[in-house]
C-alpha cells in the first residue's frame, strides 16, 4: 500500500494542474510533500509514486485546521475529453473506495483554509503481492477450504449433526425411528447441500435448532425416503420424496 500525504497552505483551488512532481521525504510512515504553488488537479499516477500503468483503489481524507467546508470534494475524472467518474467529499470519516484508472485526473477543491493536508491510501490492482494477486489467493483459499468434496455418514440411531461444508450424504439405517437434529442454521454456508437418505424401516425425523424453522414454518420434517436441505439465509429449504 501507497500512504502519499500532500500539504498545502491556503487550499486546494479544483482547477490548477500541477505538473511539477513534488519533493517527497518520508515522515512517519508517510510520503509527504508540499505544494508550494496553486494546485487543484492532480495526475492519477501522482508523478511515479503509485505503481505506473496499474489501475488502483484510492481512499482519500481531507484534514483541515477549521471544519470541513461542504463544498468540499475530491473528483475522478477522465483525461480528454473529461468525463466525472466519481465525486465525494472526502473527510474524516470518509470509508469509501474509488477505482482510479492511470489516465485518470485527481481534481481537489477546498475553500481557502490555511492548512490542508490530503491523505491518499492507494492499493495497486496489479503487481506481485498487490491487492489484485491477494484476492486472487484470497478467493482460491476459501474456494479450497470449502471443495472438500462428497462425505457420508451412516446413523443406526438419533444424532446431531454439526456444521457442515460442501455435500454431506446422510444414510438412516436402522429398525427403529430416529431424530436427527441440525446445527445452528447460521453456521452452515448457503452453498453447502445435505441429503438423508433413509434405508432402514424405521424413519428418521429432521428437527430444526431452537430458533430456526424449515420453508413454510415447520421445526421437523419426516423423511420418507430421502430428502435435500439446504441454508436458504433465512429459513432451511428442503424437498422431499
């Protein structure tokens, strides 16, 4: 992550490009500089100090010795023909993204204030170890955690089933009729599926944890044969032959 701090004494005027790169130094943590001449627009690759040619997300904050002006805002827009991207004011507690393009503009208005400091989090898209490769990895962990593929489990009386990933088949075989109980629906993925099967004489009953209810309201669902359940998000959803 890019952590760049641009200083400037009397405000950002929204309509003065600076072309000029700034001298940068680090200051906690920070690479800081001030612009000592009017200044409002901004070039989106902030004069080679965010990765060149990558698109990034900008997080922007505007930092002012009075209250922060409504008429405040910080612009993505477009090189020519200009076309406003996005437009915000970025304050304090400003928690907003903003895809920024390498051709793109930074546009910056402020009224006059006799301190201004903006601070701009930029996390590059591409690149080795940048946000678009840790979301790569990310999804791919979590796509691994979750393909854990088809499991079975066999009950010869009543039980209760802990959570689950994936596909779970569960196989009733027994004389005697039987209860299954389900976890706490809010710990099951939507995605994961279960089946009971029953294949004994006697047949099992699916009951829903204290608080939790199958489509149409019910707490318990005989199977018959054999049923599917699945985390609708809101209720369990099952079909059943």
């Amino acid at each position: 992550m890019n952590k760049i701090k641009l200083i400037t004494r009397g405000g950002f005027d929204g309509q003065t490009p600076v072309t000029e790169k700034p001298v940068f130094k680090l200051v906690e943590g920070w690479n800081e500089a001030e612009l000592t001449a009017p200044a409002g627009v901004l070039p989106a690759g902030l004069w080679g100090q965010v990765p060149a040619g990558d698109p990034y997300m900008l997080h922007a904050c505007i930092l002012t010795t009075q209250p922060l002006d409504p008429q405040t805002f910080l612009e993505v827009r477009t090189g020519a023909p200009t076309q406003i991207r996005a437009q915000y004011t970025p304050s304090a507690d400003n928690t907003r993204l903003t895809l920024v393009r390498p051709s793109d503009e930074l546009r910056v208005f402020t009224p006059p204030q006799a301190l201004v400091k903006l601070e701009l989090l930029i996390e590059s898209i591409g690149g080795v170890n940048e946000l678009g490769s840790r979301l790569r990895e990310w999804s791919e962990a979590v796509f691994r955690a979750r393909d854990t593929g088809v499991r079975v489990a066999r009950f010869t009386a009543s039980a209760a089933l802990p959570g689950w990933l994936g596909t779970l088949h569960v196989i009733y075989d027994s004389v005697n009729v039987g209860t299954i109980t389900l976890p706490t629906r809010s710990i099951v993925p939507l995605d994961a599926v279960l089946t009971v099967t029953r294949k004994g004489p006697g047949m099992p009953t699916l009951h829903a944890a204290a608080g939790d209810l199958f489509a149409g309201g019910a707490i318990a669902q005989a199977i018959q044969r054999s049923g599917i359940i699945m985390n609708n998000g809101e209720q369990w959803t099952w079909v059943a032959d």
